[in-house]
C-alpha cells in the first residue's frame, strides 16, 4: 500500500476472516467481531467489540502512526497494519503482538457490509474449489470481491483460516449500544 488515507479509513469495520499459521490464535475464547476506527491527528483509536464466550466486551486503545503507510504502533507489543483497503468494502489488516512471550501475526479481513461475507465451511488454500460466500448487501462483482482474493493471495501459504460469524457484540458496536 503507497499511503493510507486516514479520513477514510474511519468507522465500523466488521471482522469477516482471520488467518494465522498460529493455531492458538484461532482457538481463542475472545474473539474480534467489529472496530471502530477514529483518527485525531497522528493517532488511531481503535474500539474492538469482542465475543468472549457469549459475553460481549470492549476494548478501547489510542496507537500512534509509525509512517503515512498505515502502520500504527499501540500500547502493549501491538502493531496494526492496513496492508490494503479500498475504505468502501474492504480493510486487510496485520496485527502483530506479543503474548506470553512469543510475537504473533494475524491478517485480518474486515468488511464494512453488513453480516455476510465468507461462510464459516470457506475452503482452506490448495482446495480445488473456491471458497463459498454467504450473501451480502452487494454483488460479487463488487470490490469485495477484489478484496477476499487479495486476501486470499496475502494468506496462500498460511494454512490456518476462521471465518468469522455474524455476532451480536459487533452489531451492538455499531449501532454504538456499547
């Protein structure tokens, strides 16, 4: 990506796909459903709406832009990436983190469609047929669809996938009940 458009990268982004060739990163109990994205001059706060086993709970975090490239640094070990976006349908995030003494990296798919996206039985890569869509409030000829193959071409040789469900904590995020 040459250089982030920050004022409109903003709003509700849901989280629609996640690979990792850590499989502890996607047997979680807290799960990403929905950010939130503000920016105030060289910051990004971020409002995550996580579903930890049927409870929603939120984390608000404030991280300081590292280069115009759309890599933000935050509190804690954690990195955030926006590796590519067309700021209509589609983000490609890296987050990059320390926990109990070991770096992670996950590339994140978020859409800003409402629930849909790729369906929870999404082939893994080297499968002879493609991954199925569930609907979504736009075609798939849309970018959206440009965006899950770019996607999907990042994370080739990742191996490890979880499609992300339609869940009521990012729903709540967004109508900003929480």
């Amino acid at each position: 990506m040459e250089e982030l458009d920050r004022q409109k990268i903003g709003g509700f982004w849901r989280e629609v796909g996640v690979a990792s060739d850590q499989n502890l990163v996607l047997t979680a109990q807290k799960r990403v459903e929905g950010l939130f994205l503000t920016l105030s001059g060289s910051n990004l706060t971020v409002k995550v709406a996580y579903n930890s086993s049927g409870s929603c709970e939120i984390e608000k975090i404030v991280g300081s832009e590292i280069d115009s490239t759309g890599k933000f640094a935050f509190p804690g070990h954690r990195e955030i990436h926006v590796l590519d976006t067309d700021y209509e349908g589609y983000a490609i995030l890296r987050v990059s983190l320390m926990w109990r003494g070991r770096n992670f990296r996950v590339l994140k798919y978020f859409s800003k469609l409402g629930p849909g996206g790729l369906c929870p039985a999404a082939a893994l890569p080297g499968t002879a047929r493609p991954a199925p869509l569930c609907p979504t409030a736009r075609s798939l000829e849309d970018e959206d669809w440009l965006g899950f193959w770019k996607f999907r071409e990042l994370t080739a040789d990742t191996g490890l996938y979880l499609a992300a469900r339609p869940g009521r904590c990012a729903e709540l995020l967004k109508e900003e009940l929480i």
